[in-house]
C-alpha cells in the first residue's frame, strides 16, 4: 500500500491495540476490572461513543466480559489468549529503572490512576504495571497498599500552602480549611473513602490541617477536647458531602447517564408519588436544591459555623 492511500487506523482501534496488549502482557489479568466507558473517554481523550466502541471490540474479542455486580472485567477466556508471544512481551513497557524510582514516582503514579479510575483500580501489581518495573521493586518505597494509600493521601494535603497565620477570626479561617479541603476532594474523588477518623494515620501533611485548624480555635476559651471535635466535624462536613459527589461521578461514569438525565427518566415515577397529594411539601422542592452538591455543601459550611459562633458566644457569657 502506498504512503498515499495508507490511512492511521481510527481511534478506537488504537486504543484496543493498547488495552489487548496490557492484557496479553499480563498487566491486566482475568478478573481485573475495566475502566468504565467514561474512564476511557477521560483518559484517551476521547468522545464517549469512541470509547463504546473500544469496550464493544474489546468484548467482541472475548478479553472483556460484564458481570451483574461486579461491572466489567477482565475475561477468564483472555487468560487463554496471555501470550508468550514475541507481540506481547513488546506489549509491556521499557519501565523506569530500579535505581532512579523514588518515592514521589511512585505516589504521583498512584495517584494518576486513582483520579481517573478510582482507588478501587490502584494496586501493587497495576502500579508496578504502569511504572514498567517489577512489583517487588516498589516495596523499597512502601510496605503494602494501606501504607500506598496512606501516604497518597498526605501527599494529596500537602499540595495547598496553607497561610500562616491565615485570615483574620477563627469563622474565616474554619470556612478557609474547610474550602481548601473541599477542592482537594473535588480533584481527588477518591481521597474521602482514604481518610478515617477513629484510626488516623499519623502522616505530616494531614497532621498539619488538623494543627492548623486547632490552632485557628486559639484564643477562644475552648478545651481542648471541644477544639479537636470541632476540627473532626468540620472536616467529616467536607467529606460526607465529597462522598456523595464521588458517587455521581462514578454512577454517571458506570452508565453514561448524567444526574440531570437521571432525574429526567425517574420523572413519571415521580411525578405519580408526589401528585397524588400525600407529599406535598417534597412536591415544592425544587430539583436543584438536592442535585446541586456545591450549594448543598456551602450552605452545610455556613450553617454549621453559625451554630458554632452561637456555642462561643454562650461560653464567653459564662
């Protein structure tokens, strides 16, 4: 074929191309699951009808297949087709050299993977895979995936500067934490379910949103058992509402329907409960009101600090 008529193969087919080839190199094993339709338009910058595309081919072929529960994953029948061939041992990556990985390589790649296909999808052997490096060469630089997570997380608070001493008042700067908090959240959907509050992992940048808060209680007349609670439910404020935002974002991108699609379909079942008159007051509420998650999450902010300024108020009485 001449240079004239040779066309690039269509979008969609490189992109299989790469996907078989991970799979067939054994980076992508039998009951790995797939990134969702959405994922891969996101991570390929592509149209999401591409990406239906690749995930049809992908299970024409037999390398993908989808499971009430489970979603859609790596096929039994393509371990099968793993290969020893001379293609597949192409297929993996040059990979970073052991002696130059580091720590930070390791965290900013967990990190890629966890924003686009959630926490869910980062493990030892993905990581390694997405390195191009042995698995047993990350555990120079972590001991297991808790402690991945863990330090994914702090390395995630430490990415805002946090001012010091910050704005005027202790209202300004509880709303300042809060809000930092709340984008971190919104750029890394996964960081709420890496955070617990009964059993804390003791990492610095974390440690230091929680001291800074305290500090920013200073001067107020509080025990400190008060400030601690204070800055654990200003920050379970921030992550309740994260979660419910991490979870559209995954249901839309799990089934391609947006939430304002979502409540179009759910529209007739709706309306037959809520006209018949025993709903009345859920009838007036207007739809924005519940799907709007930054509003839900600033109004949550503002009366919350009006509750505590109340509490502060009555102890400086006493």
């Amino acid at each position: 074929m001449t240079a004239s008529t040779q066309r690039d193969d269509p979008p969609y087919r490189r992109i299989v191309a790469e996907i078989r080839a991970r799979i067939l190199a054994d980076e992508l094993r039998p009951g790995d699951r797939m990134p969702s339709i959405r994922q891969i338009a996101q991570r390929w910058g592509v149209a999401v009808a591409t990406a239906t595309k690749v995930m049809a081919a992908l299970r024409d072929e037999g390398l993908v297949e989808t499971k009430v529960g489970a979603g859609t994953l790596v096929s039994a029948r393509a371990g099968r087709q793993r290969a020893t061939t001379p293609r597949a041992r192409r297929a993996r990556r040059p990979g970073v050299p052991r002696e130059t990985l580091n720590r930070k390589d390791v965290l900013r790649a967990a990190i890629a993977i966890a924003d686009v296909e959630g926490l869910d999808a980062v493990s030892m052997r993905r990581l390694a895979a997405e390195l191009g490096v042995g698995p047993m060469s990350l555990y120079r630089h972590v001991a297991n995936k808790d402690e991945l997570v863990a330090q994914m997380a702090d390395a995630v608070f430490g990415e805002p500067e946090l001012p010091d001493p910050g704005p005027e008042g202790w209202r300004a700067k509880l709303e300042l934490i809060a809000r930092e908090q709340w984008e971190l959240c919104r750029r890394h959907l996964w960081l709420p379910r890496a955070v617990s509050f009964t059993r804390p992992v003791l990492v610095p940048n974390m440690m230091a949103h929680t001291e800074w808060t305290l500090r920013a209680l200073g001067g107020l007349g509080l025990p400190m058992a008060i400030r601690v609670r204070e800055a654990l439910t200003l920050h379970a404020l921030v992550v309740t509402v994260a979660l419910s935002l991490a979870d559209e974002v995954e249901a839309e991108q799990e089934t391609g329907v947006t939430l304002a699609g979502w409540w179009l379909a759910q529209r007739k079942e709706a309306d037959e409960l809520l006209d018949g008159g025993r709903f009345p007051l859920l009838a007036a509420v207007p739809e924005e009101a519940v799907s709007d998650l930054d509003g839900l999450f600033d109004y949550g902010l503002a009366r919350h600090l009006d509750g505590f300024a109340v509490m502060v108020a009555d102890r400086a009485r006493t």
